[in-house]
C-alpha cells in the first residue's frame, strides 16, 4: 500500500499545482527513488486524461556525465528537453536524491559550461510560464540521503515533507489558497513602491523594486511553498549581505557566503568555504552577477534549515536573494544561465519600503 500522504501529494499536484487538463502533454522528471510518488501521480495523471511522458533518471547518471563527458557533449541540448520546453503544456520535477554528495568532486567550470548551454531553454520555459502557455511545478519525495542531510531519520524526514505540504490537514489545497490570501495582502501593500533598505546584523542593502510585481508562492510552482517574490531592478542593488546558511549547489556546499554590490553588480564574493565555486558560479556569463529575485519567506510552519531550497527558502524569519535569472512575471529582466538562492536569517534585522516600516525581526508588520 503506498504512503496515503504520498496519494494526496499526487492529487494536490496534478489537480491543484498544475491544474492538468484532457488531452494535454505532461512531462514527468522524476528518479526510481520516487517510484511510489511518481506511480501515484502517473495514475491520477492519466484519470485527469492528460498524455504523460515520463523521465526517470538514472542514479549517478549526472557524476558519470560530468566526468566523462567531451566539451561537445557539454554544449549539446538534448532535442527531448527542447521539444518539451518548446510544446508541452506542464512540467513537474520530483527531487529525490539517492546521494546528495554526488557532483561533490566535479570541476564547477564543468557544470558552468553545461548550464551555460542550456540557459535559453531555461529562459524559455520562464517565458511560457509567465505568459501562462506551461505550468511547471517542482516537489520532493523523501529519501534517505536527503534525511541525512537534514539530520532527520527518514521516518522524521517524511513526517516534516509532508507537513510542511500541510498533507496531514483534510484540505490541503483550501489552506494554500488561505496562504495564497494572506500573501496576497502583503504584496497589496508592496504594489508601486520603489526603495527597498534591508539593514541588519547580515545586512545593510539597498535596491528598488520599481515597476516590479511581487508574485505569491502558494503551492503551484513550489511544493510545499509559501514567500512572496520579485525581481529587483537590475542595476539598483549597492551595499553588503551575509548569508549566515549554507548555500548548496550540485551537492556542493559554500559556506558564509559575503557578497558586496556596487549599481547591481556583484564587484566583491568571500566564503569561509567554497570559494572556488562560489566565483566559478557568478561568473557563469554576463548576468550571474546581478541579482534576479528578492524572496520573502512566509511558511512560520517549517521551523529548521534541512540543506534544501525548496524548504528553506521558505523559512518564515528569512529572506534570500537570487543571483541570476529574473522570472519575467515579476517584471525582472535579468537573463542568465544561473539561478542560485542564497539564504539570509532575518532574526534581528528591519525592512524600510520608501520610508515606511515593512519587516521587523523576521516579520512583516505591514500589510
């Protein structure tokens, strides 16, 4: 029998996240880890009267990749993922590591070439999402590896996934459209403001977020979900940030991450750990070193950093910052093979919008 929790993460996504509908194409990206999530979502899926093609990756597929592959193949964009990003109608990514550590001894300028190669397909799929052409959403199914990450046993682990996707309430989807409302008030307040002054024991940032649109995170692109997001006018940032949190790229960890900006730029990285790959990653190509989102994060229900974006980015008491692509729905402009959150804890620390009071020790106080 498989994990009920698991079922009602399958309907939530097909029926709730993607909203699927008869006869369009679906592109499923998952790993034999997630057999029992992905089976449940094929199944409701194909009740849904959607056409499903699934992907599964094999295990150490990428290290093998990274390792033994020719310039050639680094630069190669698989016509499967272009047909994909090109023409389906939705996309769902399950992240289910078998070993978060696996890309840990790869060369970063490696994995920089081979995003470099897919970055206009990435743009595109932006793209479509923003004009509403393609849905596209990404959940984790938890494993044991992704457990010890977050030093949880997997019986921890999955009560805290599927907690935080609010699975254990009898109507999920009605609570995220609570959160959705609730988001949606703080971005009525943020709607036609300019300056935007973070000032903290990790911060002391500037940037404008004019004629730029805050976007609520209520379980459609992310599940579990729960920031508001949008992407700073891209050469207004000057000033410093600390990002206390590990930030974790391709299993790789760069720790204490400082990073100064001078007219949106990035002109000064340091990290206690990872420095190599830090630089390597902002010097991705031209727009890796402007920033492409300022998030918010609004879930007060996950309350523990687990070495996963996809949750920590929405730790209520934090913000995070994006160097990289902007999403076009928030107006951002930033075009860019990279897109890297970087975590920064809020605790003791104020959010000035033109002048006025927003945030205070890791909440908002308007809205």
């Amino acid at each position: 029998m498989p994990e009920p929790r698991a079922v009602k993460l399958a309907q939530v996504l097909v029926r709730y996240s993607l909203e699927l509908k008869p006869g369009q194409q679906f592109n499923l990206r998952t790993s034999p880890q997630a057999e029992e999530l992905s089976l449940a979502i094929y199944a409701e899926a194909i009740r849904a009267g959607a056409h499903v093609f699934a992907q599964n990756a094999l295990p150490g597929a990428d290290e093998a990749f990274y390792k033994y592959a020719s310039e050639a193949q680094l630069d190669f964009v698989s016509p499967v993922r272009k047909l994909v990003t090109e023409t389906f109608d939705a996309v769902l990514f399950i992240d289910a590591q078998h070993n978060t550590r696996e890309l840990s001894a790869i060369d970063p300028a490696r994995q920089a070439r081979a995003r470099k190669a897919g970055a206009p397909l990435s743009k595109l799929l932006m793209e479509r999402a923003a004009r509403n052409e393609l849905r596209w959403c990404v959940t984790v199914y938890p494993t044991h590896a992704m457990a010890q990450e977050a030093d949880m046993s997997l019986d921890d682990y999955r009560d805290f996934v599927y907690g935080a996707g609010l699975l254990d309430d009898p109507d999920p989807v009605a609570r995220w459209r609570e959160e959705g409302a609730r988001q949606q008030k703080l971005i009525g307040w943020l709607a036609g403001k300019d300056r935007v002054t973070l000032k903290g024991a990790n911060v002391d940032l500037a940037l404008s977020i004019k004629d730029r649109k805050f976007k609520e995170a209520d379980g459609k692109y992310n599940f579990p979900d729960g920031e508001i997001f949008t992407g700073p006018v891209e050469e207004s940032a000057n000033g410093w940030i600390r990002f206390r949190y590990p930030a974790i790229y391709g299993g790789q960890e760069v720790t204490d991450i400082e990073l100064w900006f001078e007219n949106g730029k990035v002109v000064k990285e340091k990290a206690t750990k990872g420095q190599e790959l830090l630089t390597s990653l902002l010097n991705t190509d031209a727009g890796a070193r402007y920033l492409g989102e300022l998030g918010i994060g609004t879930n007060y229900g996950i309350q523990r950093f687990t070495k996963n974006m996809l949750f920590d980015e929405k730790i209520g008491g934090t913000i995070h910052l994006a160097a990289g692509a902007s999403y076009p729905e928030t107006g951002g402009k930033n075009e860019s093979g990279l897109h890297w959150d970087m975590l920064c804890d809020m605790a003791e620390s104020e959010i000035h919008v033109d002048g006025e009071l927003f945030y205070k020790n890791g909440k908002p106080v308007a809205g």
